[in-house]
C-alpha cells in the first residue's frame, strides 16, 4: 500500500472522557430531562457528532446548540481528556520506516484534530491531518476521503483506512479503498465486518500483519 490513513478517536487515540464529558456538559446546559453516563455515551465515539445530538435529543431540535456547548468545553478541557493507544507509535514508526505515506482522516474538525496530533506527539509520523470545518462541511467520512485522496493525489486502489467504526469501512468502500477495522476502538466485530472490512485487528501491533 502506497498511502495509509488514519481514524483519530477510537484508533489513534482513546477520547472517552473528554468526548463524553463534553456530551454531557452539553446536554446540562440544554436542561436534558436525564443525564446519560460515559459509558452509556460511547456509542457517540467516532460517528458525526450533530447526529449524535439529534439521537440524544430526539429531533433536529437544539441540535446545533448542543454542538456549540460541547465545543465550549471540549475546545479548552475535552480535548486534552484523550490518551494515545499504547503500541500506536511504535507502529507508526514501523510504517514510515517501510516508505509509507501516512494521514489523519477524521470526521472530528481539523483545528481540534490538529491539537490532538500536535498535543501527542504524533506530528512527524503524518503528511497531513485531513478532517471536517466547523460548519459541517465534509463530516461524513465518504466525502472527506474523496477530498482527502484528491490532495494527496493518490491511488485509493493502493490505499488503506483503518478505523474502529463502520462510517470507516463504508467511506473506505465508496472510494474505492480497502478497510482495515480495529477492535480496540469502540466498534464490534460484527459492526465492521458488516461495513466491509477486510481485516479486523484486536491490538495496533496486529496492523502491521495486515499491511503489505
């Protein structure tokens, strides 16, 4: 494979507690009848956020206020509630080392996402982080890896996704990519093999067997 790209949350990093915690400062803010727990939110990890707060809230309703509360959190304390999957720079490091290309491709918005690469050290290891505008534009992972592999002028026939969830695998199908899932991130098994993955990985070591 020439070029490789990356899922952020749930692949790279571990978001929960700064991504649930802003969910529910959100949801605090908008007078939510109930308060779901972190580990009732991490259904939330990965997919489009707004339509994360529609399934909350129950209609399209407050969604877009919703968003803009969790991201008056999340922007100065959420963001930095992460950590990096152990074993990930290591592979990482490995890949470049084979020749490589390696990319963020997230549905998260670039200026946090380049935070968090930045934040963890990641930044060497990446050409570049591709990832959503604040406004919405390009958060289905379908169309941000179109656009993602136009600026890099690559072969998607030649290019890997690895993600944990199924908007990776199917965004990876649509451009005519190859998936890998992961599952240490917060998908399933059945979940990313029925989104078309061709391989699934319990740790970040396993990738590298599925990479030639």
């Amino acid at each position: 494979m020439d070029a490789i790209y990356f899922d952020l949350d749930g692949t790279l990093t571990d978001p929960k507690p700064g991504i649930t915690r802003s969910i529910q400062y959100a949801l605090q803010r908008l007078d939510h009848p109930t308060m779901p727990t972190e580990d009732e939110l991490t259904w939330c990890i990965g997919p489009p956020l707004r339509a994360s707060f529609v399934r909350l809230l129950g209609a399209e309703t407050s969604a877009d206020l919703a968003v803009t509360y969790y991201r008056e959190r999340f922007s100065d304390v959420g963001l930095y509630e992460n950590g990096v999957y152990d074993g990930i720079g290591e592979v990482l490091t490995s890949l470049c080392a084979s020749g490589h290309r390696l990319f963020v491709a997230t549905s998260k918005p670039h200026v946090f996402a380049e935070r968090i690469i930045d934040h963890f050290g990641l930044r060497d290891h990446f050409e570049r982080v591709f990832g959503s505008e604040l406004d919405g534009t390009r958060v289905d992972k379908s169309h941000l890896l179109e656009y993602a592999l136009k600026q890099a002028s690559v072969d998607p026939a030649k290019t890997l996704m690895i993600g944990d969830r199924s908007h990776d695998m199917v965004g990876a199908k649509n451009n005519g990519m190859k998936g890998i899932g992961v599952l240490y991130g917060y998908g399933s098994r059945d979940e990313l093999l029925e989104a078309g993955a061709h391989h699934v990985c319990a740790t970040p070591g396993a990738v590298l067997g599925c990479i030639a």
